[in-house]
C-alpha cells in the first residue's frame, strides 16, 4: 500500500473497539480533525529488537500500538517525539510523514492575528506544524537533537508561533534555523539515517568506516586552511601575533583575524573552530608550521643541486634590530628549464653566530650544509664572500679553511659589486675634494631629509619649480638619469651601502640645484640656532665654484659605472661577462683620459651653466707656494686649473684601480670563457692543455678535450653561432651528449658566484622582517619567516599546504586524527 493510499485509509476509516481495543471508538469524529488512530502502515510493521538512541542504526523499531502511553493528538504531530530517546521507527515516522490538512482547513491565528502558511513547508522539509500546540517545530532537531553552544528552544523544545517574524531577510526565524549549526548537524544525521534506512547506504561497519574518512577529511581540510594562512601572511611578511585583550580572552594579532575571516566561507573551520577543544592556533603549533615550510623551501633547493652538476656558496654576517650577529647563507648553481639553463641564487636562512672569527663561520657553514640540510658537498665547487680578511683570508679565512675541508672547492671570488664599490672609494679618498664634495652632499640629504618640515618644504619648491634641464646631455645614456631625476620631488639620501645612490644624488642634485639653493634659504630664515647655522653653511658651499665643478665631475664619471653596478647584482651575470664588462669600462675611461680636454670642456661649460643659474662666479682657489692640503699643479686659466688638479687625478685613478682589481691576465679558471663561440678563433694548444690541467677532475673525458673542441668550433661555424658571446647563451648549443667536455666547463664557469648580492639582499628582507616591534622573535621563527618571504615569487616558495601537513602528522604524535602515510 502506498503512503498516500495509507494516509487516505487513515483519513476517512472508522474502526471499532475489536479493532482497536486501545482507543474508545467515536463514531462522531470530525473530517476536519485528522483521525488519532495509527495508519495501516504502522500496524503493518514488525517490531523492533532494540531501543535507539540520538545513533543512527539499521535495525527495525516498535510501531506505536507497543507504546500504549503515547498520548497526542494525530499520529504526525511532532509534540509526542519531544525530549524523548525515540526508537528508530519514530525517527522514521517524524522524518518520513507529517500531517496534511484538508484543504478546507484554517489554521487557528495567534495573538498577532497571524495564521501558519502551509506553503513555507515547500522548501523546508523540515518544517512540521503541531495542530495540538498550535506552533511549528523541526523534525530534523527533534529526530537527532545535538548538544551545541546555541541555547534557543524554539523549533526543538517549545514551539515556534511568531508568525509575523517567520520570514525576511532581517527576522526571518525560518531561515535563521535553517542556517544554524545545530540545524546543520541534525541534518546530516537524518540523512545518513534515512540513506541507511531505505538501503542507500552501507551497513554499520561500512558507515563507521565512511564516517572515519569524512572525519579524516575533515580534519586535514581545516588544519589546510590553517596552514595556507601562515603561508600567505609569511609570503607578504605580515606579523602573526598582536595585543593580548583580557576582556575577550584571546590576541587582537592577525593571524587570528585572518582566522577567523576565513572561517566566514569556510564551513570545515568554522566547525572546527566552534567545537574542537584543541584548535591548533597557538604560537607553538605556528612555529612548528613555520619550520616544515622552510624544510620544504629548502629541500626544494637541495633536490636542484642535486640534479646540478655543481654549485657555490656565498656567505655575509650582518647585525639585526636585537644586537644578534646573522649569518646569512645563499647557494648559486645552474638548472634545466624549459627555456634553456638558468642560473639560480637561491637563499638557504639566517643562522646566528656567536662570534664571526674565521673558525666558527667556516664550521657553521659546513656544519649546516652537509649535517644539518644533507647537501652533497663532494658538488660544492666555488666560494663566494666579500673582501674582509676573515672572509678572504689566503692563510686562514673562512674560503682557505673550506677549501682544506673541501679541496673541491678552491674557486673563490671575491664580490666583484664591493671590488667596484672600492673603486669608487678609493678614487675618491685620494682625491680629497671629491671626498670632501660626497661627505658634504651626504650631510644635506640627511639635513633635509630628516625632518619632515624641511621634507614639505622641498617638496613644494621642486613641484613649482621650472622643468627643463639648463644645460645639455653629454652622452647617450644620460637621459634615463635626468629624467628619473627630475620625476623625483625628494632628494635621494646618500647611502654608503646603496651603491647606486650616489649617483643618484648628484644627478638630482644637477636637476634641482637652484631649488635646492631656496629651501635652504628658507630653512636659514625660519629656523634659529643650530638649524640655521647648518643651513647657511650649506647654503655658501652650494654656491662655491670648485664644489659645482666636483659635483658635475663626479656625476659625469660616477654615470659610466652604473650600468655595470647593477648588471653585477644581477643573479644571470657570470663571471666572463663581469670581467668583460669591467675591461671594457676601463677602456671608456682610457679614451675619456686620452681625449681629457674636449671631455673636460663640456662638465666646464655644464658647471658654468648652472652657476650663471644661481649668480656663482667662477673662479678657482688661491695659488700658494707651498701646499700641502690641495692639489695646485700651476696652470695659467680656471678651466686648465680644475681639469689638470681635479679632473685628470680623478680618471687617473679610477682607471688605476678598474686595472688592479679586474686584471687583463685571466686566471686559469677563465680560460673556459675560450669556448664561447664569439671567441674560439683566439683559442690555441697552450690554452686548451691549461684547461685540460684547471678542469681535470671534473671531465668526464678529459683526453678528448681537444677533438671535441675541434668539433665544436665547426659546429659554431656551420650554425653561424660566431654572434655567441656568453655563458649563459653558449651552453644552449652545447649539447651535452656530444660536447660532454665543454659542456661541464661552461656550466662549471655559470655555477662560480659574480658577488655575494643574495646576501645583500636577504639583508633587506631581514630589515623588513625583524623590525623593532618583533625584536624578540626566536631564531627558528626568523629564519621560517625570512625563507617564506624571500622566495615568495620563485617556484621553491610555492609551498603545498598538504605537503606541510603531512610532515607535520608524521614527525610525531598528534592529538588529531590525519592517518597520514609514508606512501601517501
């Protein structure tokens, strides 16, 4: 029998006391009143074996003629199921049947003069009327009650009868129900219990062992989302943690917000965050999250050396906010990608060193290398490091003791970024006024610069100030300076570990100077005591002829050895290409020598330029017999005077020390550079046998070297390769199969480090890291944070929250349940 045919059956019978010994028969019972007799389904039922608790189960319940005590007032009225342990045929029967009224039925209205709305029960299946109680309940609540933080009865232990505020989006009771939590979990219960009752679901082994995986699933899904959270803030070096609120229990940090912002779409977290007694939020389980996601970076790192043949380490100790001494630690090596090999600079952490003698940095290097993050170091090959004794020592440095470890690693480079910072240094302590012009320059930056009145000030006056050059450009690429100057309305400061500001500096200030000349003039007027003493001394340097000449001196030379600073803080520079680049800056500066008067004549007529502009003169300082502190060579007029004592000492040195420190001689080990193709015709048998003798451990096949070269240069002709002029180019063709030989040298020469600029660079990360607000964070947090945010764009620091959670299972016992594998 159907259950509609059942109903009707119910609807319109009359049974007799035989029938019905239980129940008093009334033959006068109304049609509009539901009769209070069971359906024939239910009589139809066997009985049941067991009681049921709030546990869905497969097994049959007793049909209401065993429970003679029920009292209510139609079989489908859902007040009888109330704060009962009902049997799993009620459950059934709440679930499966509700009262259909006659369609002449009127719902009583309620002190409102509101009546219920059977249409609301069309998209609510849930929803149940009580014709006794004159309310609404929930079958879903009343069928599988659960024990949640909510404390409304309504829906579940009175019933609802506000039927004004049943709908809307503000008041809507219904809704709001259908939303909650208790709701939701009371849901799910009926459903699995219904899918096992008409057999769509496995049996009770089979459903504890689906239940165990959904649990499963659950607990990785949001221990993920916690995860991906500490990826993202440690990516975009945000800090975790925040003030403690005593009044709300927890920290205002935001790592919690973002917790919690999450936990708005994601229903898993939100569960797990509202009912799990360990939440997993705490600093200990972040730092242990923290930990395994720079394991991952770096082990990610470490399988790349692996597949390279070789690769360097460069090394830098600097002092953080806390006073600590960090030891920052970079690797560089050559991988396969899909467009052809790229050299990487890859950053391995910060390891604080007690002291930063030559001893202990060469033992924490190779004691964290090889011990502690397992890389291969029979592959470690070059050594990279400034030029500090402790660094570069011949006798007993931290290169020379690596090396007697490592006997492999003999190749050590001293930073070609500090030995061309040393140029420039040198040059300029041995020409004493353009030391005494940077010193000077470097004083007004920080003048004006460090307080923010004068900022204003400046600004104002560069933003309605005229912007045309007054003087002409004297090379091709001088333009790219001026324009970037001039789009400046702030003074660049002279930094001494920024190598690029200086020239920087002097082209804004060439751009700017008779702005400049009106803040300080300003500044001398409103400001009293030491602040205007300093701007009126600043104020008559600026308008000395001989400081006007060295600053457009400076920025004219200083112009030509930009480029190549920044090429040698480039990860793609080699070291052929370095050494190159540096020859051919030294022969610009040998032709700038060589053609000094006409060169000289132009920075002239620029300086003369921008003192007509600010009513300078020109002139040049007294002649004496005997003098000591300045260069007074004599000369009879003032252009020949600051060209033969300024200029020329100037270029002087500067071609002396570019010759000293990048030497035409090539060492042995740049004599792979040969095998470049723009460069095969130079080669000869001497070469190729101090190859064969530099690179001898490394060949797989060193007696071949010669027919393989004779090979490759043919090679290079009938391809047309001779245009070749790197590295970084050449071993694209150098196909390792037929070239093995050269193949390993030219991937030998792009492995050797150009400088130590990783570090550099770790550096300012580690500036914007550990500021002054995090000045107590623990070394292990430091270092996890510092290789999440420095590798925030390369592929290493794309981190897989899986992955990171199944470390985390696996490195100990755990309180939740992840079943995570070793062959997972």
């Amino acid at each position: 029998m159907s259950f509609k045919q059942s109903k009707l059956g119910a609807y319109f019978s009359k049974r007799t006391p035989e029938e019905d010994p239980q129940e008093p028969h009334d033959p006068s019972s109304s049609t509009d009143v539901p009769s209070q007799e069971p359906t024939s389904d239910i009589d139809m039922q066997e009985p049941s074996r067991s009681s049921s608790e709030n546990v869905p189960s497969t097994t049959k319940s007793p049909s209401p003629s065993d429970n003679p005590q029920m009292n209510f007032t139609h079989h489908e009225d859902p007040i009888k199921f109330i704060d009962r342990n009902l049997t799993e045929y009620e459950r059934q029967q709440l679930l499966e049947h509700k009262w259909v009224p006659d369609s002449k039925f009127r719902y009583p209205v309620n002190e409102q003069g509101r009546r219920y709305n059977n249409s609301w029960e069309e998209k609510r299946p849930w929803l149940r009327y009580s014709l006794s109680n004159e309310s609404a309940f929930c079958a879903y609540c009343i069928a599988f009650p659960v024990t949640v933080s909510e404390t409304n009865p309504e829906f579940v232990k009175i019933g609802f009868r506000d039927w004004k505020n049943a709908m809307g989006d503000k008041r809507g009771a219904l809704d709001k129900h259908s939303k909650s939590e208790r709701h939701k979990l009371s849901q799910e219960k009926c459903e699995m219990f219904l899918m096992t009752i008409k057999g769509e679901k496995e049996q009770v082994t089979e459903s504890i062992s689906k239940a165990h995986q959904e649990k499963i699933k659950r607990n990785r899904a949001c221990l993920i989302s916690i995860i991906d959270v500490i990826i993202r803030l440690g990516h975009r070096n945000i800090a975790f943690r925040g003030n403690w609120i005593k009044e709300d229990g927890k920290e205002d940090g935001n790592f919690q917000y973002f917790i919690d912002w999450k936990a708005k779409f994601d229903d898993v977290l939100s569960l797990h965050l509202s009912t799990a007694q360990y939440k997993y939020l705490s600093p200990k389980v972040q730092n242990e999250f923290i930990n395994l996601c720079e394991l991952e970076i770096r082990e990610a790192i470490r399988d790349r050396c692996t597949e390279s043949e070789f690769f360097s380490v460069m090394a830098d100790e600097t002092t953080d906010v806390s006073e600590k001494a960090q030891l920052s630690i970079c690797v560089r090596y050559v991988n396969m990608e899909e467009d052809g090999y790229k050299v990487n600079e890859d950053f391995l952490g910060f390891l604080e060193v007690d002291q930063t003698d030559a001893q202990t940095i060469s033992d924490v290097i190779l004691h964290n290398l090889g011990q502690n993050w397992s890389f291969d170091l029979t592959k470690l090959r070059g050594q990279g490091y400034d030029g500090c004794a402790t660094m570069s020592g011949a006798i007993s440095g931290v290169q020379k003791r690596i090396q007697e470890a490592h006997p492999e690693a003999k190749y050590f480079v001293h930073c070609n970024s500090h030995r061309l910072n040393l140029v420039i240094v040198n040059t300029c302590n041995k020409v004493v006024e353009a030391r005494n012009a940077l010193t000077i320059l470097g004083k007004i930056t920080w003048f004006i610069c460090g307080v923010s009145k004068r900022k204003a000030i400046l600004m104002k006056e560069v933003q309605e100030a005229n912007k045309d050059l007054d003087f002409d450009l004297l090379y091709e690429n001088e333009d790219a300076l001026f324009e970037a100057a001039m789009r400046q309305t702030m003074m660049p400061k002279l930094s001494e570990t920024r190598w690029t500001s200086r020239v920087d500096t002097l082209s804004w200030l060439l751009a700017h100077y008779k702005s400049l000349l009106n803040v300080l003039e300003t500044v001398q007027s409103k400001s009293k005591g030491q602040a205007a003493a300093d701007a009126s001394s600043y104020h008559a340097v600026l308008l000395k002829f001989d400081f006007i000449v060295v600053v457009v001196m400076l920025q004219y030379t200083l112009g030509y050895i930009r480029p190549l600073s920044i090429l040698l803080q480039s990860e793609s520079c080699d070291l052929v290409k370095a050494h190159q680049e540096a020859r051919d800056l030294l022969l610009i500066f040998q032709g700038i020598r060589s053609d000094s008067d006409r060169k000289f004549h132009d920075l002239y007529e620029r300086s003369e330029s921008i003192g007509d502009e600010n009513n300078v003169v020109p002139t040049k300082p007294r002649i004496a017999q005997r003098q000591r502190h300045r260069a007074n060579a004599p000369v009879e007029s003032i252009e020949d005077h600051y060209r033969v004592n300024y200029f020329l000492p100037f270029i002087d040195h500067i071609i002396s020390h570019l010759n000293s420190r990048f030497p035409e001689e090539l060492k042995a080990i740049f004599y792979g550079n040969y095998l470049v193709p723009a460069l095969l015709n130079k080669i000869n048998p001497e070469i190729v046998n101090a190859m064969k003798t530099e690179y001898m451990n490394d060949l797989p096949h060193p007696n071949d070297l010669q027919q393989e070269i004779d090979r490759w240069a043919a090679t290079c002709v009938r391809a047309n390769l001779q245009s070749v002029k790197t590295l970084t180019d050449s071993i694209k063709y150098a196909d390792v199969e037929l070239y093995p030989n050269i193949h390993v040298i030219l991937k030998l020469l792009l492995t050797l480090p150009v400088g130590s600029c990783a570090c550099e660079r770790s550096f300012s990360a580690l500036r914007r890291l550990k500021t002054w607000c995090r000045a107590t964070m623990t070394e292990n947090r430091l270092c996890g944070l510092a290789m999440l945010h420095v590798h925030r764009n390369d592929n290493a620091g794309k981190v897989s929250p899986e992955a990171v959670l199944k470390r985390w299972d696996l490195s100990g016992t755990r309180k939740i349940e992840l079943a995570f594998t070793d062959t997972d």
